[in-house]
C-alpha cells in the first residue's frame, strides 16, 4: 500500500504496482480506501461504479470496513444505459 500524509511526501517517483492492466484499477480504489481508513479514520460503505466492477467485489471480499459493515453499490444508470443502446 502507498499512502502519505503531507508530512511524508516524497518528491520522487516509485513504482507502487506490478501485474496486469486490468487489476490495477482495482488496486488503485483499495488503496485509496485503505489509505482514507488508515490516516483519516474513513471507510467507505457506498461504492459508485458500473456493472462489471471488480474493484466492487474485491471491496466487499476484504471486509476493510470489518467483517459486519457491508458496503453497498450503487451504479451509474447512465453508463448502463449507455452500454444497452450500443449492444443493440
């Protein structure tokens, strides 16, 4: 996990991720969910995403809010309806 608070920002670049493409938007929302837990005292419980969300799934699988707090999706209807008309 890569996470900072101003008082541990570095001014140089590392490489903070290594596998595929597709995981690392997944990645990428655990961190930052794991990094607003770990400096601010924030869970998310309300995840915005579209229908084939992996980042979601891995979300509700790591319980990173604890093992009784769910977290619910909520979709953007304009994104499915986007991917219905352009299907037909």
């Amino acid at each position: 996990m890569f996470c900072h608070t101003s008082q541990t920002l570095e001014l140089s670049c590392k490489k903070i991720y290594e596998s595929t493409s597709d995981g690392m938007g997944v990645a990428g929302v655990l961190n930052i969910v794991k990094c607003s837990l770990h400096t601010q005292g924030i869970c998310y419980t309300k995840y915005l995403g579209d229908r084939d969300s992996k980042a979601y799934q891995k979300m509700v699988a790591e319980k990173l809010c604890g093992p009784k707090i769910p977290v619910t999706k909520l979709e953007y209807l304009s994104h499915v309806h986007k991917k219905e008309w352009e299907q037909h």
